[in-house]
C-alpha cells in the first residue's frame, strides 16, 4: 500500500518540475514510514516470541523493514550525489 503514495509522487515530479524537490521528498517520507513500521517485526524477536509464528505476518515486516530502507538509503545517496553535483 506505500508503494501507490510513492508512486503518485513520482508522477507529480514528472507533471510538475517546478516542485519536484518537494515531491521527492515527500517520497521519501513514506518509505521511511514504511521503514517503521517494518520495525514493528523487532516487537516479537524482543519480547521473547516466535517472530514468524504467523509467517506470512513475520516475512511482510521483514520485507517492510528491508525495502523501505533501501529505498531510504539510495534516496539519500542520490540526494547527496545531486547537492554535490549541481546541474551546470
């Protein structure tokens, strides 16, 4: 479901290039939600549970928690690359 936001704020930084930084980040915000709330996998590894007693639960944390940040990471590398390589 964080896929489609982040979807549509790739389509705006097409439709409107004037705010395209705006956009961006806002596209980030949401993978770093997405990172979050794949934190929420750590609940049951720390409190003494079975992290994947429901497996498909357990693997869609998991999966929350790597994708969103990765997305997050490479988002802030490809910030830094354009602050330190400006359009000419």
């Amino acid at each position: 479901m964080l896929g489609v936001p982040i979807l549509v704020m790739g389509v705006l930084c097409i439709a409107l290039p004037a705010r395209r930084k705006v956009w961006m980040h806002i596209a980030v915000l949401f993978g770093l939600v997405a990172c979050l709330g794949g934190l929420d996998f750590f609940r049951a590894v720390f409190s003494g549970g079975d992290a994947f007693a429901n497996p498909a639960a357990g693997a869609s944390k998991l999966m929350l928690l790597m994708s969103g940040g990765l997305y997050v990471f490479i988002c802030v590398r490809s910030f830094i690359w354009a602050r330190a390589n400006p359009p000419a």
